[in-house]
C-alpha cells in the first residue's frame, strides 16, 4: 500500500480565470545583462525589418504556390516548399498574425520532422504562443506585481501554474512549481507531492525516450497509468481531509486521467492536451481529432480550436475574409490530403454555368480577382485559378473580361494564352482567340480575325465575316482575306461556302473548267448560299458555258436552265445583273442583253449535251 494521501476535490471548485494568463513569449533567461540586452534588440531589429508591402507578400507567395502547384504530395520538397509559406508570417506585417495559426497547421498537417511526438509538437505550438511564466518568472510576478492570495499550502499561483503546465505535457516546470510547493506543506503533503513528482518524472522519461516506438510507448504508459491509480486505492475514505488539501487532489487526478477533474482545469487547448496525455494517449492524428472534438470548446471564435478538431470549414470561417489565407492555408491543406474536397469532374465544365464547388475555392477565386485587379498580376491569378476544379475555366474567362483585356497589350493577351495552353484549358484558349479576333476586326485586319475566330470555333463571328466578305464582294467584286487553310473554318457553314466560292474563282481564273464546274454544281446545292448568288453564279458560269468542250451533263444543264428562269424574268434583279457582269466581264451592257446571253448559251449547251459527262 503506498502512503501517499491525497483528499478529495470539491464540486464548487471556480474555474481558473483566464486573465491570469500571461501573454508574453517564453526566451530562455539571458544569463547576463549585456546578453539581455542583445536580445532585445535582435527581437526590435527582426520586428523592424518586416516587410509592409502586401504587394510583395503576394508575389512571394506564388512564386511558393508555383513551386507548389508542380509538386505531387509525395515529392520529397513538398513539405519543405510549404514551410516557406510559414516564413513568410516572420517576414511580412500582413501575414504575422495569422502565425499562429500557420505554426499548428504545419505542426499537425506538414510536419518538416515527423520523429517529433504529435503531443509534443502541439505542447511547444501552445507554449510559444499562449506561454506560462516558469516558476522564477511566477515568483518575480509575485513579488513585483502582484497582491497574491496565499493559503496553507502556499500560494494560490503555485497551483494554478503546476495543473495547467501538467495539462500541457510541461512535466519539468511542473516538477519545478511543486517541488517549490513543498516549501509551504506539511511532512504527509509533502510524501503526498513527491509520489506525485515521482510518477511524473516516469512520464517525462516515457515521452524522452519511448515515442518513436508506439507499440512500446502504450505498453508502458498502460503500467504506468495503472501504478498512479494504485495510489488512490490507498486512500482511506474516513481520512480526514481539508479543503487545504484539494489543490493536490486535483493534481492527482490529472495524472490519473480523471476526465472530469481535466474538463474544468484550464483553457481548452490545455483540456485536450490533458485529456490526450492523461486519459487516452495519443500518437495519431485522427484520434486527437476525436479527443479535441470531444471537449467543450471554450474557443469557438478561434480557428486554431477547429484546426485541431480537423473542422477545416468551422476553421475557415472563424479567420475572417482574409483570402490569402484562405487560399494559402486551404490549398496546403489540400495538396497534403488533409483537406477533403469534392472529386473533380473529368472534364472542365464547358458551359458558362457554374457548379457548386467547396467553399475554399471561393475564397481562390475572390484572391485571384483581388490580386489581378489591385496588382495587375493576371498571369499568377490564372495558375491560382486553373485549381478551382470544375469551375476553373468559367472563372477565368470572367477574369479576363469579354473582349478580353481590352487595355492590355498584345504581348500580354499572347502570355495568357500560353499558359491556357499549358494549362490545357481548351475553353480559355477560345476565350482568349476570340477576344484577339475582336481586336483584329477592330483593326480591319480581316484576315487574322478570321484566323482567331477560327481557332476560338466561333461560328457566330465567323457567320458573320463570311456575310461581310460576301457583301464586299458584290460590291467591288473581289474577294479578299479570305482564308483558305484553315479545317476548323469549316465547321462555320456560312464561311464554308465563302471559301468554297473563292476555290470557284480561283478555278476560273486559272481556266480550271472541270474543277469549277464540279465547285459550282456543289454552291447550288448549298442550303447556305447567300442572297443573289443564283444569279452571280449564272453569270460565272458564262465562262464554262463558252467553251466548246461540255463540262455538264444534260441534267445539271436542266438544273441551271430552272435556276435561269427563276431569276431572269425578276424585274429587281436587273439592275444588279447589269452591274455584275460589268464588275467580272469589265463589259457593260444591258441586263436583257445579259439574260439572253445566258439562255442562248444553256440552251445550247442543253441541245448538244451528253448524257453524262466524260
């Protein structure tokens, strides 16, 4: 039987007071003056030297984003390239207060050394950012600034400051607060703290030397939780206790793993930290997930609370509109597997309709717009933009404006489009050569705009190319621009048939008569062919129908004589037919001269044609 005794805690016992926290951070103690003082004014040079400039902040950012983006999770400088991003929070005003927040994420989801114990590394998060004094520290406050309450057992901060450096896994300044407390108790308190110093110093061994190995780390923790709750079966139920006593019994049960003596001791950081080394020790990640989930959280407003709960959204939210950190924060946590997102479709959308996608993504986009608007730095916002799934191809060509970036330079427009490209991003590369087309036109450079729409498959733009190159022609009756070499102008019906009457004339021109029959036969067959093309192809033909060798057959001559009756009798054409044929043969004559020039030579053609053409 052990000879500890500890007495019993009370139910009405106040819950600590968070203004006793001591928000300072904790440096080791100078060991002079002059050493002090260098340190203060390393600590005022490093404050000094940041970095006001969210421009730059921004810019170094991507270029860590970049590195990034062409990394898979497994690469070996994944982790490395992501502990840059928390460097940043030291070099920049803009980003230093969310350090604390980066410093937990790289501690728990991008750890650069992974031998570290998880409850270690979160334990030394908490201390560099909420710090406890150490006991000289603690005695200093004392006596210099505060009116301390004392008891029996010494005073008050004595306790506080041992149970909630305990909870943090602290074990050494524990050790220390209470070996000082044995200064103020009597012979059986003071059997009663060494036992407990004792079992500590177990522990602190326990976590020195057996983490690496977790199979070990459990066994022994097992014997030695069940040697500290051997202690309290010596407790004797008729002992006379006092209520002196309960700021050991409370220190007991802490050790001992007594959840509802943890759940009222300190702030919730420390409660899950205690409840994770006291009650159900943890080594991996998920189970302190379900640790801090299951602790009241008295820090709801803080997103560190939700990261260590896994609450990735909850987390987002509480940081505030601070994109950058969204977009940081989120895609790191993305790229290491940790944050969960909806799986991507196989295929950008394609539409200009919008899917729902995660909420991080909002947050991507909102910090591209913010950055190419307020910093010009369009090309970094696309590559921000290319990883926002589904959407990415809707959200950039709003970034890009239509017309696409009317007040930038050609050289601009041409880089974003190598990176739509590289990107494969077919429906931006559209987007972009339909917005060139438009500058092109502006420019009354036909030609290229015809190329641009091309490339951008807008048959809308090319429809109606081909319906002005139609209408220049009947104007001046030569037909320029027009591009030949393209496939893709094809899939445009109305430019289809531009080219393809330009391939008649060029058959013409060179005396072709077998071709440019064969072309003309398909032009009259076309459901597309322009208004008044009839009566210019009859007038074209002229040309065919002169020689003495047939180059139709007495069917299609059939076909034209019908044409020619359609619209050589038109009163409204005639002035049009007097002036074509003037245009094409640099001949004038009267438009009945014209007709009948027409219907004397298919009917001609029509009498002495053979069945089929050779």
């Amino acid at each position: 039987m052990s000879d500890i005794s500890l007495p019993t805690k009370s139910d009405q016992r106040v819950l600590i007071s968070t203004s006793t926290l001591i928000q300072r951070q904790r440096w080791q103690e100078p060991s002079s003056p002059e050493q002090e003082d260098l340190l203060s004014q390393r600590l005022g040079s490093i404050s000094q030297e940041k970095n006001d400039s969210k421009e730059q902040l921004y810019r170094d950012s991507y270029e860590i984003f970049d590195k990034l983006r062409q990394l898979s999770p497994q690469d070996s400088h994944t982790i490395a390239t992501l502990s840059q991003l928390v460097e940043l929070t030291y070099q920049y005003t803009e980003a230093d207060p969310y350090r604390r927040i980066w410093e937990l994420c790289q501690r728990l989801y991008f750890p650069v050394e992974n031998n570290t114990h998880l409850l270690c590394s979160v334990r030394d998060w908490l201390n560099d950012h909420e710090p406890l004094p150490s006991l000289q520290e603690a005695r200093d406050q004392d006596e210099d600034e505060w009116v301390e309450e004392h008891n029996a057992i010494g005073p008050t901060w004595i306790w506080e400051y041992a149970r909630r450096h305990l909870l943090r896994g602290n074990f050494i300044e524990s050790t220390e607060i209470l070996t000082f407390a044995l200064d103020y108790v009597d012979a059986a308190q003071k059997r009663s703290i060494s036992k407990i110093i004792d079992m500590m110093a177990e522990l602190d061994d326990m976590v020195s030397n057996c983490t690496d190995d977790a199979t070990l780390f459990h066994e022994k923790w097992a014997a030695w939780h069940e040697r500290c709750k051997a202690n309290d079966c010596a407790l004797n139920e008729s002992d006379g206790r006092v209520p002196i006593s309960e700021e050991i019994w409370t220190v007991y049960s802490i050790l001992v793993g007594d959840d509802s003596v943890i759940s009222m001791e300190g702030t919730y950081f420390e409660v899950v930290l205690g409840m994770a080394w006291f009650a159900r020790p943890q080594v991996s990640l998920s189970t302190l997930h379900s640790t801090a989930q299951r602790v009241r959280n008295t820090s709801d407003d803080d997103p560190c609370s939700f990261l260590l709960m896994g609450r990735f959204d909850d987390a987002f939210d509480a940081m505030g509109n601070n994109v950058w950190l969204h977009t940081h924060l989120g895609y790191a946590l993305i790229i290491t597997g940790h944050m969960q997102t909806s799986k991507e479709t196989a295929a950008a959308n394609a539409t200009d309709k919008e899917d729902i996608v995660d909420p991080i993504y909002y947050s991507i986009q909102t910090y591209a717009q913010m950055i190419a608007s307020d910093y010009d730095m369009l090309e970094e916002a696309v590559y921000y933009l290319d990883c926002c799934q589904s959407n990415k191809e809707i959200w950039i060509k709003q970034l890009l404006g239509d017309p696409v970036l009317p007040t930038k330079d050609m050289d601009r427009v041409h880089a974003l489009l190598d990176i739509a490209t590289e990107c494969g991003l077919s429906q931006v590369e559209k987007h972009i050569h339909r917005g060139l087309g438009l500058r092109f036109e502006k420019q009354h450079n036909i030609r290229q705009a015809t190329v641009e729409y091309g490339k951008a498959h807008d048959l809308k733009s090319l429809d109606r190319l081909a319906h002005a190159g139609f209408s220049a022609y009947l104007r001046s009756g030569t037909l320029d621009n027009v591009v030949t070499d393209m496939p893709s102008l094809l899939t445009s019906p109305h430019y289809a048939i531009l080219i393809q009457y330009h391939d008649f004339r060029q058959h013409l021109s060179h005396q072709e008569w077998q071709q440019a029959s064969e072309t003309v036969l398909h032009l009259l067959q076309n459901e597309h062919l322009p208004t008044k093309f009839e009566i210019v192809l009859l007038i074209d033909v002229l040309q065919i129908l002169r020689e003495s060798k047939h180059y139709f057959s007495a069917k299609h001559y059939i076909q034209l004589i019908n044409i020619y009756k359609q619209v050589g009798d038109d009163t409204a054409s005639q002035d049009f037919i007097a002036k074509y044929y003037k245009m094409i043969e640099k001949q004038e004559l009267k438009s009945d001269i014209i007709t009948a020039k027409i219907r004397e030579r298919l009917a001609y053609k029509a009498a002495t044609a053979p069945t089929a053409v050779c």
